[in-house]
C-alpha cells in the first residue's frame, strides 16, 4: 500500500493538501483515578482526507474526538485546527453522534438550523432555512423539512442529523460512531451516503468506529488504537479507488486490508 | 384461492404433503374481562358498588349515622347542588375553598418550580440545598398547621401556606428529575454548538424535562387539595372542610358525604386541567397515559 498507488486512480488529488487539523504529543489522564486514556497521540487531518480510528471500547477513541471537539480538554500536548489552537468549541468543527440526537418538539428543518439559532439567534436562523432545505435535498429527505423527529426513521434522523452538522460549513467533521445504532443494511447505504456527500463537498472528516468493514470502505487513513494507554498502533494509508462502492468488500485487497486490521486488534485482545 | 394458485398448491402436494386448500387461521381470543367495553365496565362497576350500598345499608348491617343509604346520599347531594347552583352560604365555602387551592397550587408550582432548577442545575443546590429538603419533606407536613395559624391566623392565609407546603417537593424533586433526564449525547450537543448555560437550561433542559415536571405537578395537584382541608380542619374558616367538620359533629353522615363528592369534582377539576395542559405542551411525547387519563 505505498502512496504512489491512491494516485493512480481517477480521484487523484494534489499530492500534498494542507493540514487542517494537527495534534501532537496529546495525553489525557483523568485525575479523578489517575488514569491515562491517551498517551502520545499524533495525528494530521489534511484537506478532504478521511481518516478513521478503530480500536475496542475502552481504548481513548471517543476521548480523543472529545478533545479533538473542544469538548473536554487535553492534560498535555497540542490541538490546532486550522491554525488556531482548539480550547472550546468551535462553530467550524461539525459533530455527529451515536444517535441522532434531534429535539422532539423541532421539525426536522427547526433542527438542522439549531446550531445557528443557539450562536446566532432566531432572526439568523430563519435566514438559513434555505440552506437547510437544500441540504434536505442533498441528503434525499426534500420533502421531510416540516416533519417531527418522531416520525422520521433511525436512518432518515441520522440524515437530518447530517445537515445539522453542515449547516454552519465547518472546516472538519467529527464522527461519534454515527451509525452504529442502526442496521446493517441502512448502515451500509449511509456509508455510501456520507462518502458521495464529503467528496462533493470535499469534506476533511474524522470518524471514530468499531466497525473495520465500515473504517476500510470510508477512510483514506486508518488510526489502529490500542488500549493501556491508548495510543495509535498503527497508521494504514487505504489505497482503494474513490469512489468506493460496496462491491469493494468483496475483492481480496478489501478482505487482505481487514484481516490485517483485524490480527492487530485480536493480537490486543488476546494479551 | 385462484385456480392458478390452487394447481401451485396442488403441486406442492406431489412430495407426500397434503393440502387440502383450507387455510389454517385461527383467531385470538382476549379473555372476557378484557372484552368488556370502557362504558360497560364503568357503569358495572358503579352499579356493584352502589348495589352493595344498598344491601348493607337496608339490611341494617351499619348504623344509618355510619353509613346512610344510598337514596338518603343522593337527596343531600341534589340539596347540596341546588345550594350551590342558587347561590346559597356552600357556594361561598366552596369558593374559598378553590381560591384556598388555587392560590396554594400557585405558590407550590412556583416555589417548587424555583428549588427544582436550583436543585437539578447548580451543584450547590444538589449538595446544600436538597438534604435540607429532603429532611423536611420526610416530616409529617400536616403537623406545621398549628404553626400556620399562630403565624398566619384564622383565615385563609394559613390553609393557603398548609397546601402549599404540602404540594411543593413533588414539584421540586420531578422538576430537578427533568433536568436530570437530558442524555450525555444532547449535552455534547448543546456544548458543542457553543450554547451558553443558560440556553441549555431553556432550549433543551427544560423542555426535555417537561414530562417529568407534569408529573411532579399531577402529584402536587392531589396534595394541595388534602392540604387544604387539612387546614380548613384544623384552623376553622369559611371553607368546604369547615363545613364537613361540622356536618360531621351533628352526625349528618348523607353531608358529609355529598360535601366530598363535590370537592372530589374540585380536585378532578384541577387534575384534568393539568392532564389538559401536559397533552396540550407535550405534543412530542404520547406515553404516560393510563386509562387515558393519567
């Protein structure tokens, strides 16, 4: 997997595109137990890159997006993002949860132009509620702006969830295992969903999962984490050609790429 | 069956597997009691209670000043009636009486509203605050009226403050309770979106937390009633416990009866309005109902 290979393909892009987010040398010990959950995490998000972290529970996964969030802040190291150091959130760092996490009493468009309601104010956010439908319409819900999250499915509340995230334009997407509560058929057609919608808007985007199908088919770059302290294992560079279909899963290089992954974290598991 | 379909069938049939074209659907059967239908069972019910009534009572079982019959019941209840519907001295009792309530409801809500949001939201109120509260809350609150009325004195002041206090900790441990109810995820949220505390406590908390609230609210809603008579018990006055405190020294048990069949009319009032309310807020949330009522 050398890197000449990802350029061989149609999508090629420029050979180095600038760093979006940075962190280096981070750690995080929580005081209450003295525990270490990241110990020299090092990492580079470039422009319209998708990198995954892969890893069992327990391995610092979601405390590293937290951080990466502003969420929760580092016990030592760096966190820049697009040049300015992260020390809280931020409107340019779009989140997407394990859930969808829409307000019941908000129609889906209410809650798409929630994140601009909270900084901005109600007259803001009915400036944006054309943005938000056409960002309905980018995801296939068009005609879902006046409905209530109760009526809408677990992947079509994952979609709205989706445009809430965009609708600020943020310069990097940080994804809390964003499907994993949904099943394996609908998982596999939001994949598919969220890969056409970040190379469209040649989104730079950070997904933390357990699945290694669901890091592969998505990711240029694979974080492999390890527990005791978490730290990165393993960097794997994916060389598969965009747009990836799900087809892919099925050729060797596919299952070679899993099952590598796969040894190194049962490899852990066993120890 | 089309005979297409019926030839598949027959077909099917070649490897020894009889079809003989019957479908086998069965039906399932709720047991009886489930059968009955809501109008039905209400008025069975009524009947078998007042039926009963009626034996007791006609058998001399029960002295009549212990228990009346039900026809002795149901003429002091049109006299109560027509006494209230002309205007006579039980429509000014049961008027204070519900202001008594009202104003008791008033306070409760808002008293316990204020402490269940300092309580669910700073972390003073959860360490300071609520054990104070929760002490408090484990007396017997009946035993303050005597307090009430040397603070207070005989009018309606003091029921007011007995009702009250009563009805406040439902509301303030359901409205802390809401606030408690947010998910880790809708806080990540409403922090990643930069929302200050404020916002957080309005646009998510609190109406995450409604349900909870109306709850507290239902609740409180049954409280302030028992206060209130409590009090008009004890501390005298111009109310409806007034007047069933004396009715029930004279020994006029049929009173007594009827008096509190039109406050359980007053205390249904207040809880269906609240009912009323939670639908009418709560538009989200459809659960939380039994017998379409509660």
């Amino acid at each position: 997997m050398t890197d000449q290979s990802l350029h061989d393909t149609a999508t090629a892009k420029p050979a180095v595109e600038r760093p979006v987010f940075q962190i280096s040398r981070l750690s995080k010990i929580y005081q209450r137990n003295r525990f270490t959950a990241l110990s020299d995490v090092n990492l580079t998000l470039r422009k319209g890159e998708f990198a995954s972290v892969i890893g069992s529970s327990g391995c610092g996964k979601s405390t590293l997006l937290k951080i990466m969030a502003g969420l929760m802040p580092p016990s030592s190291g760096r966190v820049v993002l697009d040049g300015r150091p992260v020390m809280g959130p931020r409107e340019d760092i779009g989140m997407m949860f394990q859930q969808a996490t829409l307000l019941p009493w908000k129609t889906a468009l209410e809650n798409i132009v929630l994140p601009i309601e909270i900084r901005e104010g109600k007259a803001a956010a009915r400036r944006y509620r054309d943005r938000a439908q056409d960002l309905l319409d980018l995801v296939g819900l068009a005609r879902a702006a006046d409905v209530y999250p109760s009526e809408l499915s677990g992947g079509m509340a994952q979609r709205v969830s989706i445009c809430r995230m965009l609708i600020s334009d943020p310069s990097v997407l940080l994804l809390d295992e964003p499907f994993s509560a949904l099943d394996e058929l609908t998982r596999d057609f939001m994949n598919m969903e969220l890969q056409r919608i970040c190379m469209e808007r040649r989104a730079t985007a950070f997904l933390v999962t357990h699945s290694i199908p669901e890091a592969v088919i998505l990711s240029d770059k694979i974080y492999v984490m390890q527990s005791n302290p978490g730290h990165v294992a393993e960097v794997i560079d994916i060389d598969l050609p965009r747009p990836r279909t799900l087809e892919m899963i099925n050729t060797a290089k596919f299952g070679a790429i899993v099952g590598h992954i796969r040894g190194k974290l049962e490899k852990e598991a066993k120890a | 069956m089309s005979t297409q379909a019926k030839m598949q069938t027959r077909a099917a049939s070649a490897d020894g597997f009889q079809d003989d074209g019957a479908d086998t659907v069965w039906i399932e059967q709720d047991p009886f009691i489930d059968r009955i239908p809501r109008w039905v069972a209400m008025l069975g019910l009524f009947v078998a209670i007042v039926g009963l009534w009626q034996v007791v009572t006609a058998l001399d079982i029960v002295s009549p000043i212990v228990l009346p019959s039900p026809a002795e019941t149901w003429a002091d209840i049109l006299f109560v009636g027509n006494n209230l519907l002309t205007g006579g001295h039980m429509l000014d009792a049961l008027i204070t009486t519900s202001l008594t309530v009202l104003y008791g409801f008033a306070i409760a809500v808002a008293l316990g509203f204020s402490l269940g949001v300092l309580v669910g939201e700073t972390k003073f109120g959860e360490r300071a605050v609520m054990p104070y509260l929760v002490a408090i809350d484990t007396m017997p609150k009946v035993a303050f009226a005597p307090l009430f009325i040397a603070w207070l004195g005989f009018g309606i002041s003091s029921k007011v403050a007995l009702a009250a206090f009563i009805a406040t900790f439902p509301v303030v441990v359901s409205t802390a309770a809401g606030l408690y109810a947010v998910s880790e995820n809708e806080r990540f949220l409403f922090k990643s979106m930069g929302a200050s505390r404020l916002q957080t406590l309005v646009r998510l908390k609190l109406p995450i937390g409604l349900p909870y609230f109306f709850t507290g609210l239902k609740i409180a809603s049954v409280g302030v009633m028992a206060g209130a008579i409590t009090g008009e018990f004890l501390g005298g006055g111009e109310g409806f416990g007034a007047l069933i405190r004396i009715s029930a020294s004279q020994l006029n048990t049929p009173r007594v009866f009827s008096l509190i069949i039109y406050l359980s009319f007053l205390g249904l009032a207040l809880y269906l309005t609240v009912v009323w309310l939670q639908a009418r807020l709560i538009f989200w949330n459809k659960t939380d109902k039994i017998g379409g009522i509660a």
